[in-house]
C-alpha cells in the first residue's frame, strides 16, 4: 500500500465517521478530527496554511488551504461558563472563544478551479499530465438537524485535459456530483457513480 493510498483511505473513513455522528446525532456540533489534517486541536489564531503542513497530502488532486471553507473546516464560535466568587458572591462569567472544527456542510461554488498537481495554475499544468477541473454550476451541502434530512448538495463541473500539441488545456467531459461525493473524488481521483441532472434543477 502506498503512502497516497494510505492517506486517501484515511480521508475517506474521516469522511464517513462524519457522516455517521451526523445521522445518530442529527446535527454535527463539534468534529476534532479532520478531512485534511491529522492535526488535533489546532490554534484558532493560525490559519490551516499554518497549522496543517500536511493539508491534504497525498490527495488526487492539490486543493489548497484556501478551500479550507469548501471543505466543511470552519472557525466556530464557543462559549465557556466559569463560576467566580467576588466579594462573598458568586457569579458566572461566559468566555466566548473560537475553534477550529470540521463540518460537513461542504461548499464548492461555481467558478472555483481545482488542478490534479501543484503548483496549481494553468500554464503550469501543461508541464506535466495532470488533470484539471473548474466548476461550472453548485449549490451548497447542508447538514442534517431535528426536522430536516442532509441536503448534499452538488457540483457540476468540467474537465481539462492537455490538448494533443501540448499548447492548451482543453475541456474533455462534464459530471454532476453530491458535494459529498466531489470530495471523493477529489480524494481519489476516481470518479464515483454520478448524479442525473434532473435532481440538480432545484
């Protein structure tokens, strides 16, 4: 098994762990570990370019930390009670305070562009082989809650591939994903069963 390999089964069983405390729960509070990261318990006042050196490692393709609010991994606000005695009476102090958490409500957009290998631009992408692809239609994942099931949202997107001279990415095929499986792919690089696009006309 090799180290990519390893990596993208990780994220995947990441993926569907989250998954599974969303429906036994119905709603996703607080989520430590993460898609992108093996990182516990990062500090709010960094950013994932700077606590996660690892962020998305051996992934299919390159998604940079600024994706970092596609891929469901948000600064949320917290509160913590503490009881304090002052002058013979007590009272409750609320600490308001951010953390780092992983959420499902995944949220690729339209326009957003996505390369197999990094450096991550178009020209660059003709020096090697790599795939790349833009998005050209979504609509955001929403988590389940008490009356409601998980919406997945979706993505329509267009693949690019290098054209036969070499001189320009040219689109190959289009697809319709869940946002839920996107993230698959993007993990994989395989591409999983696809959505009709029907279902996308909301």
């Amino acid at each position: 098994m090799t180290g990519n390999t390893e990596k993208q089964e990780r994220a995947l069983r990441v993926l569907d762990e989250l998954f599974r405390q969303e429906k036994g729960r119905r709603r996703l509070n607080r989520a430590v570990t993460f898609l992108t990261s093996q990182v516990m318990e990062p500090p709010f006042a960094q950013t994932p370019a700077q606590w996660a050196p690892d962020w998305c490692s051996g992934w299919a393709f390159h998604v940079a930390p600024v994706f970092a609010d596609a891929l469901g991994v948000i600064l949320a606000p917290r509160v913590r009670t503490e009881t304090v005695r002052t002058g013979g009476k007590v009272q409750k102090v609320r600490h308001h305070y951010s953390v780092w958490t992983q959420t499902t409500n995944f949220a690729f957009r339209e326009g957003y562009t996505l390369h197999q290998a990094a450096p991550s631009t178009w020209a660059e992408q003709l020096d090697g082989n790599g795939i790349s692809l833009q998005i050209v239609e979504a609509l955001p994942a929403a988590a389940g809650n008490a009356g409601m099931d998980r919406d997945s949202g979706f993505v329509v997107f267009q693949l690019f591939e290098k054209s036969d001279d070499g001189k320009k990415m040219q689109p190959v095929s289009k697809h319709t994903l869940t946002q839920d499986d996107f993230i698959r792919y993007l993990i994989t690089g395989t591409m999983p069963q696809e959505l009709d696009e029907d279902l996308t006309k909301r």
